[in-house]
C-alpha cells in the first residue's frame, strides 16, 4: 500500500487524486515530516502532539458533513458528482490509507492471517479525549489466541479487515463490524497498528489474572482449612491395627467371591452359602452401609426388579446366625464434558 500524495488543480486549492473538491487537511505523513518525529514519538504521538492530525482531520471532515447535510449541498469530484455522506466517506478513507502507510513506515503495523474460528482477543470501541477519532481496540488478549503473547497487546489498533479499512466505528455500527469478523471465512486477514502503551497495558493484564488465580487459591485453601473432614483421606494409622486386618480379610474375600463374577447362564443365581462353623461373611461393595439381618427374616435385596432373579440366600443349618445383605451394583457412567467459549465485547 503506498501512499496517496496531495496534488494541486488548476485553481490552486489542495484536493484528492487531483480533482476539486474539499480537502484541506494536513496529512499524517507530512505532519510527522516536518516535525522529524522518530518511531519513539509516533508510539507515543497522543503523549507528545495532543491530538494527532488523524484525529484534528476526521473532526474537522465530521462538521463539514453536518454543514453540508444542513446546506443540502454536494461536492463534485472530476466528473462525478458525490453527496455530502461520500464526500465525507471519500475523505476519510484518504486520511487513514496515508495514517496506515505513515505507521507502517515506522514499523508498527502488522498484519495476520487466523485461520481458527476463535480469535482469542476482545475489542472495543476507544477514542482520545472528547474529540479525538473513534477506532477498533484490542481491549485483552487471551492464551488461546495465535498471536499471544507477544504480537498482539491490548491497545492495539485493529484498522482493516482483509485489507479492508474500517472506516468511522462507532457504538450504533459496533455490531456489524463485529458480525463481519465473526462470519468472515478462515485465513482472516486483520490488519493491526501497535498501541501507544501497549507492553504496560499487556503487563497489567497479566499481573490482574494473577491476582484473580491468588485470590481464587487462598479462598479455596481458606475453605479447606475450615471444614477439612470431608477431604480428608483415611490412612492406615488412623484406623486401629484389628481394624486394619478385618479390611483385610473383607477385600481377600471380595475379590474371590463369585457375586463379582458374570454368571454363565441367565437362569443360573448367584447364591451365599453360611455354614455352622464358618466364621467367614460374604463380602460387602464398599459403596453400600453394613446392615446385620437375622437369617430367619432374610430376603433377596435388589437396586432394581430386574436384578431379583441375580441374588438368593440360601439358609442352611443354624437359623439364628446372621449374614449381611449383598448388592450387585450396576458399573457406573463415566460422565463427558464439553464447552466452548466465545469472547466478544466483541470478544471474538
């Protein structure tokens, strides 16, 4: 992209692409020119000029267009005769092809094509001061995005969308220019202009997620040590040592009982035999409460109906002996989790 360069008519007076018309204005690149500003001063031009001619000009082309749409009048441009509304447009591309180009000679423009649907960086609309120009920020940039952390920065600029420039944002058309990048088809091609302070902006977003992560760290860990019962695991020195060997014995029999087996036949039950002399109990899933019933009052114990015909008691010799009661549990589900995420103030 090179710059347009200002060229007089017949008449003397300053115009565009060298046809009569309205354009009085400074140009960017020659305002910097004739301050020998460095790279150093065009980072930092609002710091140093005020207002920069980028923001003086499109004031000044924003209360021709009122005037002229007051005055009902119409600018012709060589043979083409242009309302107030594309005289205005016409100029104001004019100005921001030669601010693109200035900044770009400077070195601080940068271009990159997305070729994710999510962009990873919020926008806004932004403007210096009460009568500078309005123009697309990046408002924060996040992990997921290609050009973190160190090519995009919050404060930049974003100035054209497939080298389309965007002309005149605003509140009233945030919305469409939003939609434009959102529907876009992948490569996007965005076009930024580095921010005046972008390293301190992208430090201070940093340090502000950090301290978000601390914050979230010391009340969880504030939670814990209030109310540590529930996530407290049981070790073996908690529990006493005959304890200890009970357990012991209880999973040795868990993993040879055959309620833990697929029956061979559907007909075929799962039975627990008690003998008179054999202190062994079946086994308990370690999921389900210890419940002691007497053998007399026994009764198969399902989850579902369905699962009547997978258990049977079957009591022999002493009727006063007591069993506990033995569930078949169903495998469990493991649960999925999905999400998306989708930034926009736009955050895109």
């Amino acid at each position: 992209m090179t710059s347009v360069l200002l060229s007089p008519d017949k008449s003397g007076k300053k115009s565009m692409d060298g046809s009569s018309g309205g354009f009085d204005h400074v140009l960017p690149s020659k305002f910097y020119l004739q301050r020998q500003a460095s790279t150093v001063d065009v980072m930092r031009r609002h710091e140093k000029f005020g207002y920069d001619p980028l923001d003086r000009a499109l004031q000044e082309e924003k209360n021709r267009l009122e005037r002229k749409k007051l005055g009902v009048m119409s600018s012709v441009f060589g043979e083409k005769k242009m309302s107030p509304q594309e005289e205005y447009e016409h100029n104001v591309k004019k100005l921001l092809r030669d601010h693109l180009t200035t900044m770009e000679q400077h070195g601080i423009v940068f271009h990159h094509e997305f070729v994710e649907e999510r962009l990873g960086f919020a926008i806004l609309v932004a403007r210096y001061g009460t009568e500078g120009r309005k123009f697309i920020q990046v408002e924060e940039t996040f992990p997921h995005c290609e050009c973190y952390p160190e090519i995009l920065k919050p404060t930049d600029e974003l100035i054209a969308i497939n080298d389309e420039l965007i002309v005149d944002p605003s509140e009233e058309n945030f919305q469409a220019i939003k939609q434009k990048i959102i529907s876009a088809p992948r490569p996007l091609k965005l076009t930024f202009i580095q921010g005046e302070n972008r390293d301190e902006a992208f430090q201070a977003q940093e340090a502000r997620r950090k301290k978000q992560q601390d914050e979230e760290l010391q009340a969880a860990t504030e939670f814990l040590a209030s109310d540590p019962q529930p996530f407290k695991e049981e070790t073996k020195e908690e529990i006493p040592q005959v304890e200890q060997q009970e357990l012991i014995e209880e999973n040795a029999l868990q993993e040879s009982s055959p309620i833990f087996e697929e029956p061979k036949e559907a007909a075929v039950l799962n039975t627990v035999k008690v003998e008179e002399n054999d202190e062994a109990i079946p086994p308990i899933p370690p999921s389900i409460e210890e419940e002691s019933v007497p053998l007399n009052q026994a009764t198969p114990i399902d989850l579902k109906e369905e699962e009547m015909a997978q258990q049977a008691y079957v009591i022999e010799k002493d009727p006063s002996a007591t069993i506990r009661p033995v569930v078949i549990e169903d495998d469990p589900i493991d649960p999925t989790y999905t999400g998306t995420f989708f930034c926009c103030q736009c955050r895109c």
